[in-house]
C-alpha cells in the first residue's frame, strides 16, 4: 500500500513537504559552510515601525541549520542559529499557514519565521510571508540602505565595491612614474647594447614599438650583492629546467640562497608570499576537467558604497538590489541591451565574489566545508582579489528613488 505520508503518526506531511524542507535544510547548511550568503527580499515591518524594501543575509553568524528540532512547544521545521540562541525558523507550508499562537510564541522570544511555500517543487518555492519579531526591528538598518541608495543616486560618479589598494592616488602617480622612469632607462639600456645576459652576453631583442627584457635573482652579484641581474629567455629556461638531459654545472650560480642573509631579506620584500605557511589547496571536478583550487587568503578590506565606508552586510545588500533589479529589466529588453545588462550583473558578481567571509564565519574549516565534492563557481579560484568596483552610470543606469 502507498503513502502520501513522509513524517510520522503524530506529524503527518506530505511528500511535496517533506522534500522541500529536506532541499532547503541541505540548501542552506551547503550555503553557511562555503561562505555564500543567502539573501532574503521583503517588505514586511516588525509592527513597530513603517514596513519598506529590506534585503538580508538570512546566514550571517549562523552556526547550525538544524531540521525537526524541538524547541519549546513546537517543532519548527527548519532552525537557524546563532550559538546557543534561534534566530530565525523557517516553515514549510503546503496546506496551512503556522497557527497565530506558534507565530507569537516565536516572536514574544525574539525569533523571526518565514513561511515558504512547500506544495511546488523546491526549485519553484518562494517566501510566502515573513513574520518580525519587535525585538528584531529592522528600521535603523532599513534607513541606512535608503540614505546609502540616495547617496548613490546623487553622486555624480557613484561606486559600490571592495578596496584593497590603500595607497593614496598620490602615491599611486608617483609609484608609477618611478616605474615609467625605471623602464625607460632598461630599454635606453638595452637599445644601446649596455644591457645584455649577464650569462651568455647576448644582447636583448627590439624594435620600433617592443623592447624584451628579463632579469633572474642571483647570489652573489660582480660587485658582492645578492639582486636581479639581465638574463635572457634562453639561458633562463637551461638553468631552471631539467630538460634534455638534466641542467648545467652552472645552474646553481644563478640562484638565491637560503642560507644567505641578504638574499632572504631581498626575496622576503620582492615575494612576501615565499614565506608564507603553505595554502591548502584541493583537486576538484569540473563541469570538464579537474582542477586545482585553494582557500581565499585572509586579506584587509575596505567596502565602499559612493563615498562611503560601509560595512560588508551593507555592501552586499546593495549590490543584491542592483542585481535583482537587473534581473527584472533583463526580461523586457531587447537582445542587444539584455546582453549589456548580463555583463553588469557580472560586474557585480565580481563584487561579490571578492568579497570575504560572506557568512561572517571567521574561523572557517575551508578544506572541511568544500570537501571532495564539485566547487561551485562562487568558490572558483580562492575569490577575486584587488580593488574591485562597479560604476552604475557608466553602464547608464538611470537613478531611481
């Protein structure tokens, strides 16, 4: 005999509930363990202050996605916590609506319910209504996203991103001046013949419009230092490969050693990395081919809305507006103009991505959340790195309050 009952006597469900809570428990712990957040749009008020737009990162500090926890009277389908405390509880609904009193229970203990529909498919499941705890008020953080949503509408070249450059653009110019400066003395000096492979003495090629150049770390320069010296393409594969029959008796001289003061120092500051503990990385399946990806590097960061500082909750939710903006006038433009809009909301994936710690999870286990399984594309690659920013005008976005 068949049954449309997956629970148990006493809490009866039907399969379509039961997969959907299934799907979005699993949904949601995958999302808390791999730093992606997972963003919730609303209007709703707590009924202490006026309802608005609000966008939230409904994972930010949670710890545990649990599923048919007990907690008090009730058994709510899905718990979010933060440490030893609920923070919000999502119900599955696929008959009936929560009963008022489970609804001010929840409430009257500071704790936030959202009923998602639970009689489609999960892939077609939405929110059906969001209930706010007064202790949870959104109103200051909701005015915040509004005066920053403003601010870019009245800035004449708005930003929202990641900094991580933090030079001044004074210093900025006068960096690359000196690194103008320098390159043209190396290719005065290889124009001239002065500059030629330190090894071999072959001069480097150029002309009218390209000059090559390359130069290798050696121990023990002419004049007693330990630097980079000129060394020429060829020279450079035969001392640092092992190929057609194992590499020269020469090899070594050209090269930093360990053991030298001086050229530890030297490599420290030209390649901070090299001292660096080792970075986990892990092989993983592809859509075609494996490949090798490591954890994104701790890194300091600083997240701009127009100009402002903001914080990283802050930053995301207006990049999820613009982006789910996007997506909506996406649908009522013509080929040309949508194909535009795709690569703004690819821009601003790029914010995101850049983003660290998303779930705000700082002591992260990342080779224990991705595992042996597929890494999703918002993982790919350790996250992006540098500044990282998107300009609306310049992709003609037309403000709107």
């Amino acid at each position: 005999m068949t049954t449309n009952n997956m629970g148990t006597p006493g809490h009866p469900e039907s399969v379509s509930h039961w997969v959907n809570k299934v799907m979005y428990r699993q949904k949601l712990e995958q999302f808390r363990k791999l730093q992606h957040g997972f963003w919730v749009f609303f209007n709703n008020c707590c009924g202490k202050c006026e309802a608005g737009w609000y966008v939230e990162n409904i994972l930010k500090d949670v710890t545990k996605v649990e599923e048919e926890c007990d907690y008090g009277p009730y058994r709510p389908d899905i718990i979010l916590w933060k440490g030893e405390k609920p923070f919000l509880i999502i119900e599955v609904v696929a008959t009936s609506p929560p009963s008022q009193e489970k609804v001010n229970y929840f409430l009257s203990n500071g704790i936030d319910i959202i009923e998602m529909s639970g009689n489609r498919t999960p892939e077609e499941s939405a929110i059906i209504d969001l209930h706010i705890s007064p202790s949870n008020c959104r109103k200051r953080q909701r005015d915040r996203l509004n005066a920053l949503w403003k601010h870019l509408i009245e800035s004449n070249d708005p930003r929202i991103g990641v900094r991580e450059d933090f030079r001044s653009d004074d210093r900025k110019l006068r960096e690359w001046q000196q690194r103008e400066r320098r390159w043209e003395r190396v290719k005065q000096g290889v124009i001239s013949g002065e500059l030629k492979c330190a090894r071999c003495g072959a001069g480097f090629d150029h002309d009218e419009e390209h000059t090559s150049f390359s130069q290798i770390w050696k121990h023990k320069r002419r004049d007693g230092s330990c630097g980079l010296v000129p060394f020429c393409d060829k020279c450079s594969f035969e001392v640092r490969t092992s190929w057609g029959g194992g590499v020269p008796e020469d090899a070594a001289l050209w090269a930093s050693h360990e053991d030298c003061p001086q050229c530890a120092e030297s490599l420290s500051k030209q390649f901070p990395d090299l001292n660096s503990p080792p970075v986990p990385t892990l092989i993983m399946p592809g859509d075609k081919f494996s490949r090798l990806v490591s954890p994104p590097r701790p890194r300091t960061q600083q997240y701009v809305v127009g100009e402002k500082t903001v914080s990283k909750e802050e930053l995301q939710a207006i990049a999820m507006r613009f982006k789910v903006g996007l997506k909506g006038a996406a649908k009522d433009l013509c080929m040309t103009s949508n194909r535009m809009v795709i690569r703004m909301i690819e821009n601003l994936e790029e914010v995101m991505k850049s983003v660290l710690y998303s779930n705000n999870i700082l002591e992260w286990n990342w080779s224990e959340a991705v595992g042996e399984s597929y890494l999703p594309a918002f993982m790919d690659a350790g996250g992006l790195q540098g500044d990282r920013f998107f300009y609306p005008k310049r992709w003609g976005w037309e403000p709107k309050a």
